[in-house]
C-alpha cells in the first residue's frame, strides 16, 4: 500500500461520514423547546415516549438511575418496604424521605405519587395530636402529588388527587373550621405556589381568593383538558363522577363563602359581601348547568353496539321526559272528541271508562251508592277521574269493612293481639307519661285499633282479649283484598299510552303505536339518565347544610335558594 | 430515640457473652479437629493420623501465638500500598460528588432536618465504605495468587497468620484512612446545609409589646417588651421576643435557635440573626426502668395495647389510676443540682376527637419509691411524635409552682400497689419540699406520668422519657457515630480475606457482598433458616413468588410441594448454621441512628459492640490462617 | 563418609501426582524420586521441559504438598516456614510487586526476614551495587527490562544472605553478557561457601557452572553424578599446546600411529561463540569506533 492510496482512502472515509451525518442528524435530532426535532423525536412525540414530554427531566433522578445498575425495580421494591417499615413505626419524615427517593427511580409510575400524597393527607396527619400539625401533613401530601404533577404533567389522575385533596381534605374533615383557617393564612403554600406558577406556564393556579375549593376546582379543569387531549387515563371511573367534581366544588364554595366569608381583611378577620356570595352561586349554578348538559361516556356497554359504551348526560332525563310527554299529548290529541275537549278532560274519562269496565255491577251500585257522593248518572261528565278516585277510596273502605264484616272477627284480633298487648304491658304510670316513645306507643295502638271491629274495639281495649279460635281466621283475607285492590287502584288510576291508544282505531292507532315504540326508547334514555341524576344530585339537592350563619351571609342566602330552585 | 433492643451495662453483659462465645467457637474448634482427624486417618493411616494431628495443633499454635509483628506489618504496610495504588481515592472523589448531588434533593424545611442530614451522610458513606472494604479485601489476596507474587512471600520464613493478619491490618487501615476523610468532609456538608439565616426587620417583624412602658429601663432586664416573627428561611419562621435590658432571644424551632444580635444606630433598630445554633446536638439521656400501674393499681409489665401494629409502645387510659412509672438510679445533687430536666417522646392516642385546638393533657409525678410521697411537678400539654422538654424544680414550691402534693397515707390491701395515687388524693399542704431530701431515696426516684383527659390515653416505652444530663461534645459524638462502620468495615475485611484466602477474586468478592447482606436482613435470614417466616423456607417462597400465591395460602398438597418442603427443612439447617456465625450488621446502625436523632453514643454500647467486633474478628482470622496454610500455593 | 549436617536437601521417595478436580490421577508429575544436596556444591537440576524440574523445586521450597515421600530441607520438613530463613529462591518469572521500586521491595523482603533497619539499609545498598541496579533503583519495578528484573529478583534471593539459594532456570531468556555475570555470580557463591541447586534446560550453562547434575526425564532421575565424570570421555584423549611447530606436529601424529591409536583430530581448535561474543564487547567498550579486523589492532 503506497502513501497515496492511503490518503485518498482517509479522504474517501471522511466525505463518507460526512455525507451520513446529515441523515442521521435529521433522525436523531432531540426535541427542543422551539422546535420538534427530528423524525425519531416526533415519532417519540406521537407516541408519548420521550422524557421531554412527560415532564421534567431530573439529574439527580437520573444519577440515581444510574446508579441501581439497571435493577431499579428491586431497588423500588426494597424501599417500598423500607417505608412500609416506617410507616409501622409512625416515622413519618423518613416515610417522606423514603417516597422521594422512590419518585426519583420511577418519576413515571403514578400509582406512587398518587398513594403516598393520599396516605400523607389522611394517614399521617390522621395520627398527630396538634391540628396545625395535621394540616401541615395534608399539605404536605397535597405538595406531594402536585410534584407529581410537574413530573407527570399528562396524568389526569394525579390533578384528580391534588384537587380532592385540597378540597375535601381541608374541607369536610373533623376539623374543616380550622383548616380553613390555615389555609387561608398559609403564606408558606401561597409563596410555594407562586414560585411554582412563575416556573411552569400551565399548572393550576392558587386564586387570589385563596379558597381551597377553588383551587381544587382549578385542578379538576386541568385533569379534564388533559383527559381530553389523552383520551384516557382515569382507569374505569364513570366520566360523570369525573366531570361532577369541578362544579361541585363551586356549589361549595358558595356554600362556604355564606359560612365563612369571602376572603380576609387586614385583620385577618372574614369579610362577607353579598355580591361575592350572589356572583358565587350564579357562577355556581352555570357550571352545574353546563355539566348537567354535557354528554359523555357511561362505562355501562352499549349492547345494541359492541365495544362502545351508552352516553348520557343529567339534563338528558329532562329532554327525553319532555319529549315522552309530547308524544304522549298527541296521542290524547288524537283521541276521539267524545271523550272530552282538553286533554286534561280526556284522561279523566278514561279513567272513568277503566273503571266502568273493571268493576262488576253490584261493585259499580255500590259505587253509586256511595255514601260520600250522591251520584247522578247523567252528570258522569263532572269531575270524572276526581270523582273516580274518591269513589275507588270508599269504595275500598266499603270493601275493607264488608271484609271485616265477611271473616271472623277474632282473626283480626288475632292479627293484632300481639303488638295490641305491647301496649298493656306498659304499667298505668308509664301509659300515663309523656315520652316520645309512650306517646309514639300509644299512637300505634290507636293506629291499630283503627283496623279492629267497631264491636271488638271495646274488647281490645282490655288486655289479653280471649277470642274464640274459629274468629281469627277471618280477618286474614280481608288485607290481602285490600293490597289486591290498592295496588289494582294504582293501574287503575295510571294511564299509561298503550291504554290512550286503546281509544284510538286503524290508522291513528297505528300512528300512537308508533308514538309509543319511541316512548318506550326514550323512556330507556329516560331512567338510564335518571339514575344519574337521582345520584348526582342527592348530594346537592337533599344534603341538608347546617351552618352557623352571620347575619350577613343570610342576605346571600335567598341566592342559593334560586339556584337550587332553578336546578331542580 | 426509639431504642427496641436496649444495650445492657457492659460488666453485666460480658459474662454470658464471653461464655457463649467459648461455646461457640469450642463446639467449631471441636468439630473441625473431629473432620481433620478423620481426614487425616484416611490418608495416612491411624497410626500416623493422632501424632499428625497434634503436630498440626502445635504448628497453629504456633503460628498463632508466635508470630512476629514486625513481618505483620510489613505485609500491612505492602497490602496499603498496593490499595493505594489501585487509586482508591476515585472513592473519595465520588463520594464529594454524591454530597454535591445531595443538596438537590435534600429537604432542609423539614422538621428534624438535622436527622435527614445526618443519616443520608451516614448511609451513602455506609454504603460506600463498606463497598470499597469488599472491593479491596476480596481482590487482593487472590491477586497476588495470580500474579505468583505469593511465591516469593511463602518462600520467606512468614507465616500464614501474618500473612493473613497483616492483609487485614493494612486494609483495615487504608479503611479507616478513607473513612475519616469521608467523616470530616460529611461534617462539613452537614453543617453547611443546616445553616440558614432568617431576616428579621424592626417595625415590621418586630413589635412592641402591647401596653409596655416606653422607658425600658424602668422594667426588670427579663420581661419581654417586643415579640415577633422572622422571615422564612427553610421552610419555617422563628418567634423573636426582645427584653427590656436591650437583648433578644430566638425561640427554638424546627429543633434549632439561632443566635440574635440587636444593634442600635442612631434611630435604627437592626436585628442580625446569626447561625443556625443546636440543630445538631449531643444529648446525654439517663435512662430509667419502666413499669406501669394497671386500672386496679397492679404493677404490670406493660400497658393497653391500642391496636398499634408496632408493639414498641404501650398505653395508659386517661383519667384514671393508670399511669406509667420510670424508676431512676443515682440521682444525686451532684449531677442534677437544680433539679431534673426531664425529656420525653411519649405518644397520645384520642378516642374521640375532644378539643381540637388543644393536644392531650398529660401531668407528670415524682414520688418518693419508699415513703410514697407524691408531688404533682408538672402539668403540660401533650407533643406526640416531638421531644418535650419539662424541667422538675428542686424546690417544689406549691405556691410558685402550683404543684399539689398528695400526703402520705398506706391503704389496707398490700398486695396491690400501695400505696393508691389518684387525683383526688393530691391537695395543697402548704409546705416545700425539696427534692433530694423528701423524694430520693438511696439515690432512687420514681417519675410518675398520667393522662388528665377522658377517654383518651398516653403511649410511652422505657426509652421514651430521660433525664437529660450534661451534653456531650457535638463534634467529638459525629465522628462517635462512625465507630459502627468502622466496626462494620472491620468485619467485612475480615470475611473478604478470608474468602480470598481459598476463592478466587469475583467469586470471593460476590461471596463477601453476599455476607453483606444476610448480615444486614441477619433476622429475615435465621428467620427463613428456621422456617419461622411467613411463606416458607427459600424454594417454597421462590416457588410462590413463581406461581403468585401468596404469602399466607397453603399450598396446595402434591408431591412436589412436600419435596420441596423436605428439602427446605434439610437446607435450613445449615442455613441455621450459617445464620448463626453471620454478624448482625443492623445493629451496628445503633451509632448513626444516635447522632441522627441528637444523642450522644454511650461507651458502655461502644465497649460491648466493639468486643463484639472483635469477637468475630478473631475467629475469622483463625480460620482464614488456617485456609491459606493448608492451601498449595503452586499449581 | 559424608556427615549427615553436610546434606542440605534430601529427599526421600519424593511423588507428586497432580489430580483433577474429581480426584483422579490427571499428570504423574515426580516419580519416587530420590536425592541428596551436600553443602558447598553447585547442583544442577537438568531436562526437557515437563520432566519435573520446576515441581522438584516448588516441592523443595513448600510451594507444593508432596503426594507422598519426604522432603527436608536444612534439616527440617520443606513445609516448615523457619526453613525459609536460610533460603533464596530465585524464580524463572519474576514474581515481585511491581509497584515498588528496587529499593522498596528489597527493603519489604528484609523486614521479612526480621532484619534490623540499619543492616537492613546496608545490605540493600550493597545488593544493589552489586547486581548493578544502582541507576534504576528508584523506579517502579513495572518499568525494568527482563535482565533488570532478573537481575533484582537476584537481590531479593540474596538479602538475607542464604546457605542454600535455588535458581529456577537462572540464563534461560538473558542475553549472553547477563548469562556470563549470572555464571560468574553462581560461582562466587560457591567460593562463599553457598549451595547452589539450579534446574534449566540450557545444558551449555549447566555444563559450565555446575558440580552435580540430576537429569530428569518424564518424572524420573535418570542420571545422577559429578559432571566431570559424567562428561568425561574415557576413551579419548585431549591435548591442547600453544606454539607448536608443524615438525613436531608431524611426529606427534607419527607417536600416535606407532602406538596403534587413531588420530581424530590435529588442527587449530575453536574457540567458542560465546567467547568471542565477549571479546567482541569488551574490545569495543575498551575502543569505541568501527572494529578493525585482523591484524590492525592498536
């Protein structure tokens, strides 16, 4: 080999490497913050793969990385133990310690922020003497799952534990009063949080009204954009419950602000202020409105559509209940004139009809003859279905009486003997005191006695009332008839479309069959939709809030009144 | 400080110590001498098997006991060069490095900040030091069989225990060297990350006091004329309270005061908070002995279990006769001359929420043990998890002090523990006491701690109160803190030596890391080993780690199952065995959890440990000796 | 009658058999063998390679456990350390720290040997001069080239001035000037009063150097004698004369025929390579510049 095959060789290899640099620099080239890099790092884009993206990269963390040799789930493994150990021995600070050297192995692995930021809050502090050292351990846990969050910036669960945290952590427990207190006057989270907001653009901020409620809301919102922007990650929570969460905090906060006021003043005392609480609420009811009106996702399979689930929404029972009954209007609509002008008129002819239908003729004399209502026959037209449940009324006591006259008088007593004698065993002081409890045993007594024979009644009114065997069978059969009658009362006194459309004939039947095919779907919609609602709105509508109240606050009271009112 | 296997007086424990160690290494030294007569009578005929024998004891014997420290510590001096060539001091390098990386991730706003500062140096130097103690004492001798220098040493008239000795001084030295340097520079590091300054600014930090003269002068020196608050500095604030002599104090937090200098210029207050002062301290405890008083005053043993899965602590119920008892020894003028200061971590336990502004309410008692004659010395509110300090006056003053006494008085029943304490009995008489002339007895106290709220109770286990004697140098008790290490390090070389004595490098590198382990999880092992943890014997607990069944099913009753079974107990003998001769490494973490926590390491613990050490030093280095001088070096 | 203090090693029924890790026999490296050192002489330990030299020696020194037979060394077993005292052993590799330098390592040995420092010092300096390392005794032995490190192991063999020293293979590797000092030094023990066993397979050097010679073959002693009497040709005659003129040469050569012997051989004998190596050298370290040939020297 001669010198100069040996240069222009050395010349050849490095244009080689050169020209393969320019590719490789279009691969490999790492995503920056102004720009996507190259093809391999937005390929890592798209699938959610770089470090960049997650969050924030660590050199410690990664020192530590390093540092296990690649056995970093053992090491995981080993200090999870370690602070299980800790725990047992209530050394909170190094289960803390512990935690963080965990995080800084697996940033990635949610389940650990999410757990230890719980079990701080609510183990740790639970087990502190002094409330300010409780709070300082819900705080604690709550900084620790937000860290998680600068780490896991794309994890809805982790907003989610931040938020519920500090919101129902800090107020609903034992010591919510003195929590919120804290939190309010907590400079140290105020400062920490401004410094972290000043760090990263798009975390949820402190408000400026420093509301726990408000800013848990504020981590609920950050949880749904980024469970929009994924597409996934709560796990198989039902997106109602998901999505319920932020507007109730705001009905919260309006409750507290009438509480508590709507922020302090120099003095650190509360200050309350009619058109904060009144604003609170309207803000209140447009969230729980816009909520109410979002569709989405139930984790129940759509069966008719394999592999998808039934969307719903809460006001979706109000829309398919309105549209049930606009279907159920015209069907009375088509309804034959005869029956009556108005709809209301019709209906009440129905029930008529059902009845003249149902009941033989002595049971129809005997309605006539009721005692309550002398009865015309050509005056059927008046107050038809009032008439016809007043009469279904007597007409059942007629029957319960006939009944009673029908069996044996001592089964009745026989019925009742045992709960009757409850009362005879109280002592004649007792019977004569006024307890709630003798009082509500009398009452039941005379209750009691209401069912018993006129004729027996005097009888029962001596303890231990010997009736013949024979007697105490008769009465048995006579409730049974009752329940048989009430609850044919109730279908009696319904009428549902097929019943309306029973009135109709050929092609306007037809029409109301199919009217109530699509009753029947919406009604589907209807009670899938209801169940929601009934269980959302338990908690704002029947939970009673008993509060201490200023008489400032009162004034934002009627407030939430309307709203309330406005929700139902 | 939490203290589960209390360490007891060196004098008491070294007797059965000393007796068990005899047993122990006896019943070896008996069953080697049995294999090796068996050996040799294989070889070489019984005939010639006994006087072989004997001559081999003399020869170890006297290779034992003769042998010349002089060569020793050549071999010594040799084992510290060549590690020092080996560029030991790359570890020192890390090590710097580590602390550098520390500072990101360690969190001084804590509130024992001076804890998690001192353990993490203790640990990453734990880890380090022991590392670099395996890594030189398992090389090294198989090094020198590899390269054959080991002829030329076998071929001078040393012998195998100085050859094995001198390893292990040598390295045990370059240990200690690297080992001291890594201490100075901890004690730098944590010093470092635990000064702060606060800021403190007159008019708005600090206030007058409401109500106070203008003039100071005209008030006593102590009382407080101004109080506040610094700034934030670590995570925490500091109240300032300011005396009418001109000076200020900072109140403790966070387990540390910082000093305050107060300069008047012209109309201008300036406050110059200094150094962070006590964040590390060195604490003296005296330690008494616990018993408790049950509901119907009977002496017992331990208290209320709570339900606490950690049965370290035992309870006591509030509002009654249960109360928690510490009797004292040599309590004498001398060391207390003011009285006693009292320290304590006891825990509360509320079944119902009670008042939740305020903590639980406890009161504290000293009682002569003899006359029983008792005095209600202190009344305080309750800090679980922290350290409250309480001070018993000498002079127990009733009208100061508002303590109540209760007056002597015996009750019928002997048998129960007599005489009956409850606050009904306690009244004001009127006179003083003093302290070492009506409670003390023989140099005896007992100290007396009770619940006063309802329904709630006190948690407390004999470690949990202490009378704080005087405190011991904080510098000299950090470097203390390292003797466990050393001690640890010690061990370590000796195994490592040992193992090279007859494996080769990586494979008696592996087997000392290995001892390294088990020695630190030594009652995880005997526990495996005697089949006594949960999950079985090791190839049952891989076999249900293989199949996930979990920890506390049977396994289901094939053949296989008891095959492995069988086979577990048959291993867990020798297991057992080898359980037995392992050090308990964990113990030794006695000396950095001291120093941590703010205690000063007791001789006595040093003592026991360190004959402990040396306990299995010795052994180690007589089998080791007896390895490589029955060993061919040639091959 | 030789006295038994004059033996210095002896061995009796020597074996060693090396097994493999299940115990069977693997190499029969040492047969029964069966031999004697007396004091003051320079014995030589000869063969191929593979016959056992090298494990005779490690037997002989304690490095290796005899399978069965005895060996005993200055009157005591060979595995019995105090033997060493009055021992040199000399390696065929060098076997010394190579982090120290000449100085240290010569110093680590001493103290082995329990030597006092101050004679300690003297005698290291004087093994130093007299190995000739005196330019190189501060570097690190890693640094010396194969004579150098020769030349300390040397030293290290001799610090505590032993009666009995072993060579294993002392010439083999040196170059020819090394070889004549190592020969010359081996012979200056002698004349100190030192027993020499040496083994190699050089035969030159052992011819030229040693008293006694053991051959051994596959395990086996072989032969064993003085080597003059084992070199020596009964049957021949040799006479070397300086000066001598071609007449007399004649009837030399006639004395022979009469006498019914056969001349062989009657010319100018060689001198050997070796020799002449050495004059080369020494001429050219006496003149430097190119080496005049024949006749032309100053």
């Amino acid at each position: 080999m001669t010198q100069q095959k040996l240069f222009y060789r050395k010349v050849f290899y490095i244009a080689m490497i050169a020209v393969l640099v320019f590719p490789l620099y279009m691969l490999g080239n790492p995503a920056r913050r102004d720009g996507a890099g190259g093809l391999l790092a937005q390929r890592r884009d798209e699938l959610n793969l770089s470090e960049a993206n997650l969050g924030e990269i660590d050199p410690a963390g990664s020192a530590m990385k390093l540092a296990t040799f690649g056995m970093r789930g053992v090491a995981v493994s080993l200090l999870w133990n370690r602070s299980l150990e800790y725990e047992k021995r209530s050394d909170w600070d190094a289960v803390v310690a512990t935690a963080n050297q965990i995080t800084m192995l697996e940033p990635h692995f949610i389940t650990i922020w999410d757990f230890v930021g719980w079990k701080l809050a609510y183990n740790a502090s639970a087990q502190f003497d002094d409330y300010r050292e409780r709070y300082r351990w819900v705080i604690r846990g709550f900084e620790f799952v937000q860290e998680g969050t600068t780490y896991n910036q794309e994890s809805p669960k982790l907003y989610v534990r931040a938020g519920w945290t500090i919101s129902q952590k800090i107020g609903i427990a034992d010591e919510k009063k003195q929590y919120r207190r804290l939190f309010r006057e907590d400079e140290e989270l105020e400062k920490n949080q401004r410094e972290r907001e000043a760090r990263y653009v798009n975390i949820p901020k402190l408000p400026s009204a420093k509301d726990n409620w408000l800013f848990g809301c504020a981590f609920y919102k950050a949880a749904e954009t980024w469970f929009e922007k994924r597409g996934e990650g709560i796990g198989n929570e039902t997106r109602l419950l998901f999505y319920g969460r932020a507007p109730l905090n705001r009905i919260r906060y309006a409750e507290w602000m009438e509480i508590d006021g709507c922020g302090l003043n120099k003095e650190n005392a509360p200050v309350f202020d009619e058109e904060n609480c009144a604003n609170a609420w309207l803000q209140a009811q447009k969230d729980w409105e816009d909520y109410s009106n979002r569709v989405v996702d139930t984790t129940i399979e759509d069966k008719t559509n394999p592999g998808t689930y039934r969307r719903t929404s809460l006001n979706l029972q109000k829309e398919k209940r309105a549209e049930m009954d606009r279907l159920e209007e015209e069907i009375i609509a088509a309804l034959p004139a005869n029956l009556g002008e108005t709809a209301q008129e019709k209906r009440e002819a129905i029930v008529w009809e059902r009845w003249h239908t149902i009941l033989n003729d002595e049971q129809r004399a005997a309605m006539y003859n009721s005692v309550l209502y002398p009865y015309d026959e050509n005056d059927y037209n008046l107050g038809r279905v009032g008439f016809g449940a007043r009469a279904v009324r007597k007409y059942l006591d007629a029957e319960v009486a006939r009944a009673k006259e029908a069996e044996e008088k001592g089964e009745k007593v026989e019925l009742w003997t045992g709960p009757i004698d409850e009362y005879w065993k109280l002592s004649d002081e007792e019977k004569k005191g006024t307890s709630p409890w003798i009082n509500w045993q009398s009452d039941l007594f005379e209750l009691r006695m209401s069912f018993v024979d006129e004729d027996l009644r005097e009888l029962a009114r001596t303890p231990r009332l010997l009736v013949p065997q024979e007697d105490t069978k008769r009465y048995g059969g006579a409730f049974a008839r009752l329940d048989e009658w009430q609850g044919r009362a109730s279908s009696l006194l319904a009428v549902t479309p097929d019943v309306l459309a029973s009135y109709l004939e050929g092609n306007a039947q037809a029409e109301a069959m199919d009217k109530i095919a699509q009753i029947e779907e919406l009604r589907k919609e209807e009670s899938f939709s209801r169940m929601f609602r009934d269980i959302m709105g338990a908690d704002f509508h029947e939970r009673e809030v008993v509060f201490e109240q200023t008489p400032e606050a009162r004034g934002a009271r009627k407030y939430r009144q309307e709203a309330r009112d406005r929700f139902n | 400080m939490i203290i589960e296997n209390p360490i007891p007086p060196y004098l008491e424990w070294i007797g059965m110590a000393a007796l068990n160690w005899l047993i122990s290494v006896g019943a070896l030294a008996a069953l080697f001498s049995l294999i090796a007569l068996v050996f040799l009578t294989i070889r070489k005929g019984p005939k010639q098997a006994v006087p072989a024998f004997v001559g081999g004891v003399r020869g170890a014997l006297e290779d034992l006991f003769k042998f010349s420290w002089r060569r020793a510590f050549a071999i010594a001096s040799l084992a510290i060069r060549e590690s020092i060539r080996k560029k030991v001091v790359v570890v020192c390098v890390v090590f710097l490095a580590l602390l550098m990386f520390a500072g990101w991730f360690l969190d001084p706003s804590g509130k024992d900040p001076a804890r998690l500062c001192a353990s993490f140096v203790y640990q990453s130097t734990t880890y380090l030091v022991l590392l670099l103690a395996i890594f030189l004492s398992a090389l090294s001798l198989p090094a020198d069989f590899k390269t054959k220098t080991i002829y030329t040493i076998v071929t001078k008239p040393v012998r195998s225990s100085e050859i094995v000795l001198g390893r292990i001084i040598g390295l045990a030295t370059v240990g200690t060297a690297i080992l001291a340097l890594m201490a100075v520079c901890s004690y730098f590091f944590v010093s470092n990350t635990l000064n702060h300054k606060h800021v403190l600014v007159d008019g708005e930090d600090v206030k007058a006091v409401e109500g106070v003269a203008e003039d100071w002068s005209t008030l006593a020196p102590e009382t407080v004329v101004a109080s506040g608050e610094t700034r934030l500095a670590n995570g925490h604030k500091h109240k300032v309270e300011v005396f009418a002599d001109g000076t200020a104090r900072v109140v403790e937090e966070n387990k540390h005061a910082h000093t305050i200098e107060r300069i008047v210029e012209d109309d201008k207050t300036l406050y110059k908070v200094g150094s962070a002062v006590g964040a590390l301290q060195a604490k003296t405890p005296v330690y008494g002995k616990i018993k408790f008083r049950g509901e119907n005053g009977f002496e017992k043993e331990r208290g209320i279990n709570v339900g606490e899965e950690w049965e370290y602590r035992s309870y006591v119920a509030g509002s009654t006769e249960e109360a928690v008892i510490w009797t004292f020894d040599n309590i004498t003028p001398e060391r207390f001359p003011e009285g006693l200061p009292v320290e304590m971590t006891i825990s509360a336990f509320r079944t119902h929420m009670g008042n939740i502004e305020k903590t639980v309410m406890g009161a504290l008692y000293v009682r002569n043990p003899k006359t029983g004659l008792t005095a209600e010395t202190n009344v305080f509110n309750s800090e679980k998890y922290a350290t409250k300090a309480l001070f018993v006056e000498r002079e127990i003053d009733q009208e100061k002090n508002k303590v109540r006494v209760r007056t002597l008085k015996k009750t019928g029943d002997e048998s129960t523990f007599d005489p009956v304490l409850t606050t009904a009995d306690l009244k004001q008489t009127g006179e003083k006491y003093d302290l070492f002339e009506d409670f003390v007895v023989d140099g005896k106290l007992e100290i007396w701690l009770q619940c006063l709220d309802s329904q709630q109770y006190f948690g407390a286990a004999e470690p949990d109160l202490y009378l704080r004697a005087q405190d011991a140098n904080v510098f000299a008790n950090f470097f203390k803190g390292y003797l466990g290490l050393w001690q640890q390090m010690v061990i370590l070389i000796s195994f490592g030596v040992l193992f090279s004595a007859f494996l080769s490098g990586p494979v008696a590198m592996a087997a000392t890391f290995g001892i390294l382990i088990a020695g630190f999880s030594k009652n995880f092992f005997v526990e495996i080993a005697r089949l006594e943890a949960l999950g079985g014997g090791p190839i049952e607990s891989f076999n249900r780690l293989v199949t996930h069944e979990n920890m506390m099913s049977d396994l289901s009753n094939t053949f296989a199952t008891q095959l492995i079974k069988a086979f577990d107990a048959v291993s867990g003998v020798f297991l057992s065995v080898i359980g037995l001769a392992l050090p308990s490494f964990s113990d030794y973490n006695f000396y950095a959890d001291c120093v941590a926590n703010g205690y000063d390491v007791p001789w006595n613990a040093v003592a026991v440990h360190m004959t402990t050490t040396a306990s299995f030093a010795i052994p180690l280095f007589v089998v080791g000796y007896a390895i490589l001088r029955n060993r061919e070096v040639a091959k | 009658m030789e006295s038994v203090s004059d033996v210095v090693v002896e061995t009796k029924n020597l074996t060693k058999t090396y097994r493999d890790f299940w115990g069977r026999q693997k190499v029969r490296a040492l047969k029964a063998l069966d031999l004697q050192v007396k004091r003051g002489e320079i014995f030589g330990l000869l063969g191929p390679n593979g016959s056992g030299k090298t494990t005779t020696i490690k037997l002989l020194l304690g490095l290796l456990f005899p399978t069965s037979g005895e060996v005993n060394i200055l009157g005591r077993p060979a595995s019995d350390v105090a033997k060493n005292e009055r021992l040199g052993y000399l390696p065929e590799e060098s076997y010394l720290y190579r982090f120290l330098n000449a100085e240290e390592t010569l110093d680590f040995y001493g103290r082995l040997f329990n030597i006092p420092a101050a004679v300690r010092k003297q005698r290291v300096a004087q093994l130093i001069q007299m190995v000739g390392l005196e330019s190189a005794k501060k570097r690190q032995l890693r640094e010396y080239s194969k004579g150098m490190t020769r030349r300390i192991g040397l030293a290290q063999a001799l610090i505590n001035d032993p009666d009995l020293i072993l060579l294993d293979e002392p010439t083999s590797g040196l170059d020819p000037i090394g070889t004549r000092n190592m020969k010359n030094l081996i012979l200056q023990l002698k004349e100190q009063g030192k027993t020499v066993i040496m083994s190699s397979h050089l035969l030159g050097d052992v011819q030229d150097v040693c008293d006694r010679v053991g051959v051994l073959y596959q395990g086996e002693l072989k032969e064993l004698g003085r080597v003059e009497d084992l070199l020596k040709i009964v049957e021949q005659t040799e006479i070397r004369v300086d000066g001598l003129s071609d007449e007399a040469k004649r009837k030399i050569e006639k004395i022979v025929e009469e006498d019914k012997a056969n001349l062989i051989f009657c010319g100018n004998p060689t001198t050997s390579l070796e020799d002449l190596f050495h004059d080369i050298i020494a001429e050219s370290e006496a003149h430097p510049g190119k080496r005049v040939r024949g006749g032309e020297k100053a």
